[in-house]
C-alpha cells in the first residue's frame, strides 16, 4: 500500500510503497479515508519533540476511515471511525496510509456521518472551540466577542459557536486576502487596518476576546475589550512570548485566561458527540483544504507557511 513516510528529521515526507499493516491483538484495521496534516506532525518531524518514532514513520496524529476487521462488537466492520491517540504518529506509524492498524483505544465511532475530510479534522477545533467559549470564558448570550485568527480552522469554529450561542462576532484576520473567509454572520476586520484597530481599542466594545495568535502584541488586542471584560488565550502561532507592564494590565483590567486542552482532552471527548451532530446537521462548518497522498510534503510546506484554509488533510485513495 501508499503510505507518506519520514525518513529524516527536518526533512519531507515521501510517498512510499509499504507493506500492508498486521492487525495484533486489541486492534482494529481501518481503511484511511482522509488524515490530518497538522501542527503536531510538523513538530514530531522536527525531531526535538519529546515522542520520536523510530525512523522511518508514517505520519499523521490524526484520521478517520471506516473499520475494515474488528473483534470489538461495539465497533463491526464499515463503522464510519475517528482515529486519535494512541501513540498514532508519535510512537508508531500514523495515518498517512491507506490503510493502519490501530489500538481500541485510539477509535472513536462517529454515529452521525461525515465527509471524511471533516471527519479527520474536526475535533481539535470544534471540542476546543467549545470549551474556550463555555468551560474557560462562560460566554452569555448577548455579549460581544472578539476572535482573533478568524479565518484558521479553530477561530472560525470559536466564532460560528459563539454566535450560535447568541454573540455578537467579530472576526479579525492578519491579512485582507483572509477576510472571505470568516464564517457568514460575523463581521470580518482586517488587523492591518491601522484605523480599524484604534477604533477598537478606544470603543472597548468587546465583553470577550478569544485569540488563536498570542506573540507580542497579545496584552495590545486585549485592549479591545472593556474593563472587567476577559481574553481567552488559545495558541502562540505568531509567537511564544509577551510581554506584560503589570500597572497597565491592571489598570486594564482585562483577566488573560490560558486554555489548556490537553488537561481538558475528557471534556473534549465528552462534548465531541454534540458537536459531530451539528456538523452533520450543517450548524457548523470545519474549513478543509485537501490534498493528495502523494501531495503530503506540499501539505507540510503550505502549513509551516501559514498557507493552509483552514485545516489540511490528504485523501488516500482519491485519484486525479
């Protein structure tokens, strides 16, 4: 079979033929229907990650695909799957195949159908998206939020949520090319737009900021919300450090709350059945930009360059 491999550090993966996975005891095999490529791929490849496959590995964390042999009764053959966890893509081969070998606890039944794509690459947006909104922030309906980073996958789904929720949306993105692809609904503001950005940050119009970026001028955007309001802080993509003048921020008075989601992975899971449900119902949309199996390198550059609409995945057996 297909499978993109890692045979160096730093390096691209590479199409490779490999031998077809032996399903061990308390394991599935699952036909791959799509696979994520995503931030944690890309780490694990560097080679300075704290888990390191044995060179050469197939990649991807995450997939989905449909049961092909199974003991498990709870899980019979031609069940739609989610595949994540157990060591996939960190400890041995991940999803970037067209067909794996998986432990039980790695699986997770999807009871309503997904396209294949959005059933790879839904969780980590939408159960942290969920848990951003509701478990971290205690949105009400109601108030206005700020999402910052609006057209990536995970901002988009903090902004869809939160106007389902009953919010008041606006969506900040770092380019003006970026701007068609906040979600319907949510009024799109260009952060390049020097004038757009002091008028935020004289109205303080926002009860909540949700921001994906982080970096340097993190503590400036939560100047956009009024006094007393909150900024979730989700990711780091445009830098791990900032930089905070204590008597402003306190003077700002605008609480900087962390999301942690790998504390909160069983929060996730618990939710992840809801929110499956509104996908399939079309209450939310995951963006997916998709590739070939064969397009997996080109997938990993367009997503260290910041390139990628939304989330990526690759399809293993779409042809053409």
């Amino acid at each position: 079979m297909r499978a993109a491999r890692f045979h160096e550090w730093g390096a691209p993966p590479v199409l490779d033929e490999v031998p077809e996975p032996v399903r061990g005891q308390g394991e599935l095999l699952v036909e791959v229907r799509a696979a994520a490529v995503a931030h944690l791929d890309v780490t694990v490849s560097g080679g300075d990650f704290g888990m390191r496959p044995p060179l050469p590995y197939i990649g991807g964390v995450e997939g989905a695909g449909v049961v092909l042999e199974s003991d498990d009764p709870s899980l019979p053959p031609d069940t739609q799957v989610m595949l994540r966890g157990g060591g996939l893509g960190l400890l041995r081969d991940g999803c970037w195949a067209e067909r794996v070998a998986v432990p039980v606890k790695a699986v997770t039944r999807l009871h309503q159908s997904l396209p294949p794509a959005v059933a790879a690459t839904f969780f980590v947006p939408a159960t942290t998206a969920h848990v951003a909104l509701h478990d971290v922030a205690r949105l009400e309906a109601g108030e206005t939020v700020i999402v910052v980073g609006a057209a990536g996958a995970v901002g988009s789904m903090v902004a869809q949520q939160a106007r389902a929720a009953g919010a008041t949306v606006l969506g900040v993105v770092g380019r003006p090319d970026q701007l068609g692809q906040v979600p319907d609904g949510v009024e799109a503001v260009d952060a390049t737009d020097a004038a757009t950005t002091e008028r935020l940050a004289k109205e303080r119009g926002a009860s909540l900021l949700v921001d994906t970026l982080g970096g340097a001028d993190l503590v400036s955007r939560s100047r956009w919300v009024r006094q007393g309001g909150r900024a979730v802080v989700i990711g780091y993509v445009t830098g791990a450090e900032t930089r905070i003048d204590l008597p402003s921020w306190l003077l700002d008075d605008v609480a900087l709350l962390p999301l942690n989601m790998i504390r909160r992975e069983r929060r996730a899971r618990e939710v992840a059945g809801e929110l499956v449900a509104r996908l399939a119902a079309g209450e939310l949309r995951v963006p997916v930009q998709t590739f070939e199996l064969n397009d997996t390198a080109l997938a990993v550059e367009k997503l260290r360059a910041g390139r990628v609409e939304g989330r990526a995945a690759v399809l293993p057996h779409s042809v053409g």
